[in-house]
C-alpha cells in the first residue's frame, strides 16, 4: 500500500513537472541563431557560435548596449542578448503593470532551462547585473560564471542607507514623481540625467535614445524594486567566479579608495570574487572606455 502511494504521488508530480515543462515550451521559440525569441518579459536575439553568453542590459537600455562587444566575439560565442520588456521601446507586455524584477528574473531562469543552456556566462549592467546576481543566487545551476558591470548588491548603499526601510520613503518618492510626469517632463529629466552616467557624447545620445523610449512606468516600478531589495545576504549562495567592475572618475568627486570601499564592503560575503576599478569612466563602462571594458571581459571569458 506504502509502495502503490509513492508511485502514484510520483506519476502525479511527474506530470505536474511535464505540464510545467509544456507550458514553458509554449511560451517560448526555442532559439536559432539570429532569431528572436519572445515571452512576456523579455525578448532574446541570438547571435554567434560557441559556447553561451547571456548579456543584460541596464535600467531603461537597450540590448544595443552590447553591440560592440557582440561584434567582438561572436564568431567565438554564441551570445543571447536580453531585452527586457518595457525599456529602450520595446513593449511592455507583462511588465505593463506590477513587479518587474523578480519575473524577469525568473523568466531568464526559463530561457535558461528550456534552451537547455549549460551554465552559460552571464554579463549584466548595472540593473542587468542585480538580476544576473538574483539569477546566480536563486539558481545556482544556471550560471558558469558572473561579470557584474556597476551594479550594487544593495543599491541603497549608494545613498548611505544600511537597510531598505531605511531607504524605502526616497525609493517611493523617486517612483511617484516619475509615474506623475508628462511624457515631455520625463524625456527632459532623462536627458539630464543621463549626463551623469555616460562620458562620452556618442554614448550619452544612444543612453538618452532609449531612456526616453522606455516606458516610464516600468522605469519608474523597477527603480523602486532595485533601491528597496537587498540582496546581499544570498550573495554567499552564488557558486560561480564572479568579476565585479566598477566604474570611477575624477569628477565623481569622490576618491577612488571611497568607490573601492563600498564595493569591497557591498561584496564582502560574496566568495569567489575579483573586483575591478575602471577609471576614466561613468557608469556606462562600456561606452565609455570600451578598450579596456573589452579586455575585461575577454579574461572573464577566458
């Protein structure tokens, strides 16, 4: 009776599994080269041959953020460029109302698994990078190793928070002011604002481009998640090696052992790290000193 109860309890969860497993092949194209493939958070162009390279762009960019680097190596790489849903034009499908980060997250896990992806690498900026951390902590299994392009664990760090209550009124206030904009109010404030994080004037008109092509909501709802998560105590759950670059520049007007601090002191519970100071640079690394942002990445990849 013990033995007829496991099987049955088995066949019963193996189909759930199976029906799991449907619906996820429903909802996505397996990938060829070149194609897109569609789920209702993000959309994945594939480029390249070898082994996989997941790239995750920022908080309202484009995946066009890595075409430089895909020009680079995809005839060594098969390379699958994320595009989340909502940012730099792209439709906003489910991410038209609600949480943001935490399904596109899990929808990258999906890409992963059904793509059957064998621990590919995977490089995100800066908002891209938070959840390519989420990702390498909530499925470990899913990630060979990480590059993380100026993103914080706990972005209220930036702000000198030590905990999210104790940033979650600015976080509020900084959503409801963008949600309460005019579309013309919000590309002006993205236009300035962009100044601060990209260096150089062809960067800064591409930055600009696709922030004031996102949908403002999804900007405005993934803001507040990335300032009010910490993820820093999974951090110590991340198997894989993980390379941390963090941009700084004189006109940050802070000393660079400040900018090398919060990084060390962000990252202490992660174990298997390498923390990489870029100068010269603002927090778009990769326009802004593309030589050595591609050095980077190929001895990560290496």
């Amino acid at each position: 009776m013990l033995y007829s109860g496991f099987v049955m309890k088995n066949n019963f969860v193996n189909r759930i599994k199976f029906v799991a497993l449907l619906a996820a092949a429903l909802t996505w194209q397996v990938f060829t080269a070149g194609a897109d493939t569609v789920s209702d958070r993000i959309t994945v162009t594939v480029r390249g041959h070898g082994p996989d390279v997941l790239l995750i762009p920022g908080l309202a960019s484009s995946s066009e953020v890595w075409d430089a680097t895909a020009s680079r190596l995809e005839n060594r790489f098969r390379l699958h460029l994320i595009q989340v849903a909502g940012f730099a034009g792209s439709p906003s499908r489910a991410n038209a109302q609600g949480p943001v980060i935490q399904p596109t997250v899990d929808a990258i896990d999906v890409y992963i698994k059904t793509n059957k992806l064998q621990a590919p690498k995977v490089i995100g900026h800066s908002l891209g990078g938070f959840m390519a951390e989420m990702l390498a902590a909530q499925h470990p299994e899913d990630v060979g190793g990480l590059m993380i392009v100026d993103a914080l664990p706990f972005y209220g760090a930036l702000f000198g928070a030590k905990d999210t209550s104790a940033i979650a009124p600015q976080a509020a206030a900084m959503r409801d002011s963008v949600l309460a904009q005019t579309q013309d109010d919000y590309a002006k404030s993205e236009t300035a604002f962009i100044h601060a994080l990209v260096k150089s004037p062809d960067g800064y008109k591409q930055a600009v481009k696709w922030a004031i092509a996102s949908d403002k909501s999804v900007v405005a709802r993934a803001t507040y998640e990335d300032m009010t998560t910490d993820i820093r105590p999974q951090l110590q759950k991340i198997k894989a090696p993980v390379t941390i670059l963090h941009a700084w520049d004189s006109l940050a007007g802070i000393p660079p052992a400040a900018s090398d601090r919060l990084y060390e002191e962000s990252y202490a519970a992660l174990p298997n790290k390498k923390i990489v100071r870029i100068d010269d640079s603002f927090h778009f690394i990769m326009l802004d000193q593309p030589d050595k942002f591609a050095a980077e990445v190929d001895t990560f990849l290496k």
